[in-house]
C-alpha cells in the first residue's frame, strides 16, 4: 500500500523492512489484550474510510477539471497531476482576475520580502502573506517539474550556479516557482500548450 501510494517502491520497502526490524527487537508489549485488538482494529478502520474518502475527493476533481477549459493548458506540462492542477485552480479562483503575472505571486505569497535588522543586511526572502496552500502547491509542483521537465531542470541549475552569485536549492526552488507561475500565467491567457522549448538560460527571465 506504501509504496503503491508513493510510487517509490524500493525506497519505500526498505523502510518498511527497517521499522518491522525495529519493532522486532524493541521492547514491546509481552501479552496483548482484547482491548489491544479492538483498538488496533479501530485504527485499521479509520485509515481505511480516510484513504476511501481520499479516492472520492481525487474522483470528484478529475470530473471537474474536464468543465474547466483552461485545465488542459495546465495539464500539458510534464508531472502535472490533476489533484494538484485542481489544488491550484481552485485557490486561484477566476484567472481573469489577474493582470499579470506579479498578482499571482503576491497573492501565493511569492513576493519578496526584505529581511534585515537595524545591524545587518540580510538576503530577501518571500513574505508567505498569500494563500499557504496555493504557496504548498506550486512547491510540490515544481519538486516534480524540476525533475521531469528539461526546461525546468536547466532553469534550476542555471539559479543554482548563478551568474553573480550561486543560490541555495531552496533559493532556487523559489527561483522556479516564480518562473513557473509566469509560464501558467501564459498558458492560461493564450490558451495554448506547453512545449519543451530550451531558450538560453542565460537570458531566461
């Protein structure tokens, strides 16, 4: 179930093996009750009715992505999933709404944010006042994107080297969520599909 639900199976295996060696040379408990049973199958249960309600959920937004035309140009990109395009439709709201691209990220909270004292300079940091899980989704998005796409991947290795100074991968990171939510804004307002195009990283914006 583990590793059906992470889609990391050796990984996920291999953990499993080290908690069940734990557990069987930790001191556990040395008779086990009916009320242990009881209690355990209680658990048993409610993990299953959560993961059940976990699959309707998943269910009911795959059936309204497909009424909402501008889903398909989000969808286009690679490792999309549709709960996290839902995720972001619906803490976005009316796309019409935004102008430009900067509305997007001061709304997720994206926005820069001095962090400095009366003593020192400090770097900028984004000032998380958006809407944390719109912020949650386009992290998770881009953990992907950085991964399975090759436009987005150059993108983060071209921030992390840096061309005056090299960023941080959390830096980084931030550095694609801001290219990526302005390549949404794109898709979105031009109705169009994404491409692996590879312009120069050196003049991406």
């Amino acid at each position: 179930m583990l590793s059906k639900g992470t889609g990391k199976k050796r990984h996920i295996r291999e953990q499993a093996a080290h908690i069940y060696q734990a557990a069987v040379e930790s001191v556990g408990l040395t008779a086990i009750t009916k009320a242990d049973r009881a209690r355990l199958t209680m658990y048993l249960e409610e993990i299953k009715r959560s993961d059940a309600r976990r699959k309707l959920l998943e269910h009911e937004m795959t059936e309204l992505l497909e009424e909402i035309p501008l889903a398909q140009y989000i969808l286009s990109l690679p490792g999309m999933g549709k709960v996290g395009c839902a995720v972001f439709l619906g803490e976005l709201g009316n796309p019409d709404y935004f102008k430009n691209p900067r509305q997007i990220i001061k709304f997720a909270g994206y926005d820069p944010k001095e962090n400095d004292s009366g003593l020192r300079v400090g770097r900028k940091i984004i000032s998380k006042k958006g809407r944390w899980l719109l912020r949650k989704c386009l992290f998770f998005m881009v953990l992907r994107l950085v991964q399975r796409s090759s436009f987005f991947k150059a993108y983060y290795e071209h921030k992390k080297k840096g061309c005056d100074r090299p960023l941080q991968k959390t830096e980084a990171l931030c550095a694609v969520i801001l290219k990526l939510i302005r390549v949404l804004f794109a898709l979105m307002r031009d109705r169009r599909m994404f491409t692996e195009e590879l312009p120069r990283c050196e003049k991406a914006a």
